[in-house]
C-alpha cells in the first residue's frame, strides 16, 4: 500500500466556485476541484497555489484551511492511500484557462448550488460545502476582500 499527499483549492470570486472539467480517455471524466500531487520540498500551501495556477490558469490567494478528504484508488500492483489538503482561496477576476495537458478541457466559475451538483465526487462536495461555510463567516466578519 502506498501513501500519497496533494493538495487543493477551493477557489471563490463574487460569491462564486471555480471548477473544471476533465476528461482523460472519454473515462475519467466530470467536474472537479484543482489539486495535485505535493512535489519535494514544497510546502502544503505552495501545492495548492502552484496546482490552481497550473491546472486552471487562475492566480489565487489562500485565506483558510479547510481541512483535509481521503479517498483510495488501485494503480497496478498496489493501493494508494490518497489525503488531500484542501484551501480556501479567493481571486481578482473570473478568468481561468484549463490546462489542456492535464486533460481540462473546460473551467469556469459557479454559484454555490451549480458547481456543488456539478461536481463529480462526494468527497469534494463535502469540500465544497466547508469551503462555502467559512467563506461566508468570513464575509459576515469583514474578512473577506473588497472584489472576491
């Protein structure tokens, strides 16, 4: 059995969710949040920053820790024990380009309600759901920035 680390973020610009689309194969496809793998030596946040980046083209912000979802996947020969970090991240517009080397073909930005039935895994709707909650405590406190 194997362990495996990401990271990720829930990205919020106006009130509204960035997810992605993936498609690898015509198998693996549906809407997602952006993480990826941990590379050596980088810091949990610095993931999470570089794969919202890299997969979706969007420069964010951190402004809390969500907490972290587990899930397990088989890869030939062994299981992998997957944890994934997850962020709360704000932005400064609702421009993204999915990067189509990963296999994102399209991204965009969505009220809490769409991106939510939109997602493809519980495990990231239940994200969603913690990222959302925070978000708006931290509008209610004024701790949320002027355009996101």
């Amino acid at each position: 059995m194997e362990e495996a680390i990401s990271c990720g973020g829930v990205v919020i610009f106006r009130g509204k969710i960035l997810v992605l689309y993936k498609n690898y194969r015509n198998r693996h496809d549906g809407w997602v949040l952006p993480k990826g793998t941990v590379e050596p030596g980088e810091e949990h946040e610095e993931t999470a920053l570089r794969e919202v980046s890299e997969e979706a083209g969007v420069k964010a912000t951190i402004k809390a820790y969500v907490g972290e979802s587990h899930y397990r996947f088989t890869v030939p020969g062994s299981i992998v024990n997957k944890t994934v970090h997850w962020y709360l991240m704000s932005s400064e517009s609702y421009q993204s380009k999915p990067q189509k080397e990963e296999f994102f073909y399209d991204s965009g930005y969505y009220k809490y309600n769409e991106a939510y039935h939109l997602l493809k895994f519980s495990n990231e709707k239940d994200i969603l759901e913690d990222a959302y909650r925070i978000y708006r405590e931290l509008q209610r406190k004024n701790e949320w920035n002027i355009n996101g």
